[in-house]
C-alpha cells in the first residue's frame, strides 16, 4: 500500500486518519469477557449486565461481553457456568462466588490455562484469582448494625436474614456483630437462611411471629431478597412500621418498601460499578498492559490492586426520589 506524504493542514489529518486505519486493533476478534454470578435475572445483576454492556461500547468493535449463571441459588450449577466460560476460551472471567471451596480448582485450572480470574461481589480469597472488586461487607455490615441501633435506640431484640457459608454475607455478619459490641442492649436471636429466595425470607419470618415464642424488635436483611420478604411478612400480620427493617441493595421491591414504611432503611451497593470496571482490570490482564511486570502470569505478585473498595450508601425516605431519579437514567437491559 502506498502513502502519499502531504504538508497542507486538512490533508495531514486526513494522512493521520489513514494511518490510524491501517493499525490493526488492539483487541483480538474473539475477544470476550464473562460474568459468572447466581440468580442472574434478580435486579442486581442485570444492573452489573449494564455496566457490561456500556464497558463493552467503550472498548469497540470486536469485544464481546455476556453474563452467565443459574437463575436461583446454586453453586453447583455456578462452577458448570465457569467452566463454560474456561472452555470457550475467554479472555477475562468476573467471577461471584457462591462457596469459596467449591470454586478453588476451577478457578486454578482457569488461570494455569492463562485465562485472568477476578472475583467481583462476593470473593474467594484463597484461590489464585487475581484481585477483588467489590464492597467492603464486613464495614456495610457495621453499617447496618449501626442504622438498626438508631432505630431501635440501642435496646432490642433482632433477627439476621443472609445465607450463610457465603463469604460477602459471612463478612456483613462479622460486620454486625462486630458493630453490636458497642450495644449491649441489642442482641441477635434468631438467624434465618432465605437462599437468596424473598418467598423463604417471608417464610421464615412469618413462621418465627406465628409462633410468638421471640420478641422481635428488629431485622437485619443483609442478602437482595431478604428485605421484600421480611416487609411482606410484617405486612401480613399488620405490623408494618411496628418493627424496624434494614435491607441491603436496591431491588425495585425493596425501594417500594422503603417509599411505604415497611423498610426504613437499605445498603445499596454498586454491581454497575463493579462490572464496569472488572471488565476493564480484565482487559488490561489479558494484554499485559500494566507494565510492573513482563507478564501477570508468571510475575510475582498482580500488577493490579489486590481489592478495590465499590463502596456503598443507605438509602431511606430522605434521599429517596433523587435517588429513584438517578436509577432511572440508568442504562437497561436489552
């Protein structure tokens, strides 16, 4: 191909587009990243889905993004979903992980394989992934403490809703009970495992005011789901507002129940966040672009941060509609 040099202003820009179209892409043309998660059709993962998608735009034409997962609570089926993710040879995986011990191997044989592993949301810190992106649980996990013990002016009775054995909500659990030391009047006498599932949260809170057994003063809800269903069980029995609830993200329903009473308060954190930049930490691995070491695989430690701090916000009445106002001009799913 030939070039003709030119000196006039236009034609040197013109010069400079042609030259910049030769360069071949920076990204290869299978070029994809995945995101492995659970129960990806609830709200807070098809906000993380956004972030893939716009991340995705920003990189240009060639990389692609999807997200895979069950659509309910299973680790089993999450590690059948990474391995597929291995097998179609992605460049990048954002892993959530659903049981640490589960996904230690797999993630090994990923990264042995050269395919960079970062885990985003929930961690597995004793695998070989190569950074955390994602909340600090075990401060939101204080800070929930901290807004049940306003409400409840430091005396009460409470119950935990979570899953337990799921490193993020074991460590917002560490968080309460850490926070809960400065409150001797708080105690916490029940802990209910809803699964990620609003219907068993409602359950096994209904189950518990049935049996009018426990005072319950107030409700930790520290997973998506728990919020919804513990407001709909106070619903139920007419005590909305009579027992205080603080939930965690920022489900649709969850905001609702805000908006009516029924929650004072809840821990939103940021999957859009998240996504958005663990496909970029991702797309700087799988180039080496990140220049401390030759090349992540065989450096001796990662060229990136070990954990990046998403952060997070309580949401009540106040802030509300600017926030609902903010949601809105959020990117949806396709």
């Amino acid at each position: 191909m030939k070039i003709r040099f030119a000196y006039a202003g236009d034609s040197l820009v013109a010069l400079s587009l042609l030259l910049a179209g030769c360069q071949e892409s920076y990204h290869d043309k299978e070029e994809h990243y995945v995101l492995i998660a659970a129960n990806i059709n609830v709200p807070y993962w098809q906000e993380a889905d956004a972030g893939l998608r716009d991340v995705a735009k920003e990189m240009g034409l060639g990389v692609k993004v999807e997200m895979d997962g069950p659509t309910s609570f299973s680790p089993k089926e999450e590690v059948a979903a990474f391995q597929r993710a291995v097998s179609s040879h992605a460049a990048g995986i954002l892993v959530s992980v659903t049981n640490p011990e589960m996904f230690q191997a797999p993630i090994a044989a990923a990264v042995a394989s050269g395919i960079p592993v970062i885990c985003l949301d929930s961690d597995a810190p004793d695998s070989k992934r190569v950074m955390f992106i994602g909340t600090d649980n075990f401060r939101a996990g204080q800070e929930s403490a901290k807004r049940m013990a306003d409400i409840l002016k430091g005396h009460g009775d409470i119950v935990i809703i979570t899953i337990p054995g799921q490193l993020n909500l074991d460590e917002r659990v560490r968080g309460v009970n850490e926070a809960l030391r400065k409150y001797s009047g708080i105690k916490v006498v029940q802990t209910i495992d809803d699964k990620g599932d609003s219907n068993k949260a409602y359950d096994g809170l209904n189950a518990l005011l049935s049996a009018k057994k426990q005072k319950v003063d107030g409700v930790l809800c520290l997973e998506a789901s728990g919020g919804a269903g513990a407001a709909s069980a106070l619903h139920r029995v007419d005590m909305t507002g009579k027992i205080g609830i603080v939930s965690f993200d920022k489900d649709p329903e969850t905001l609702d129940w805000v908006d009516r009473g029924g929650i004072n308060a809840t821990v939103v954190q940021k999957p859009y966040v998240m996504a958005y930049y663990g496909v970029k930490f991702l797309d700087d691995l799988h180039h080496n672009a990140v220049h401390d070491f030759k090349d992540w695989r065989t450096a001796p430690a990662a060229p990136l941060p070990s954990f990046v701090d998403t952060g997070t916000a309580i949401v009540d009445k106040s802030n509300l509609a600017v926030f609902r106002e903010a949601l809105a001009a959020h990117p949806k799913p396709m």
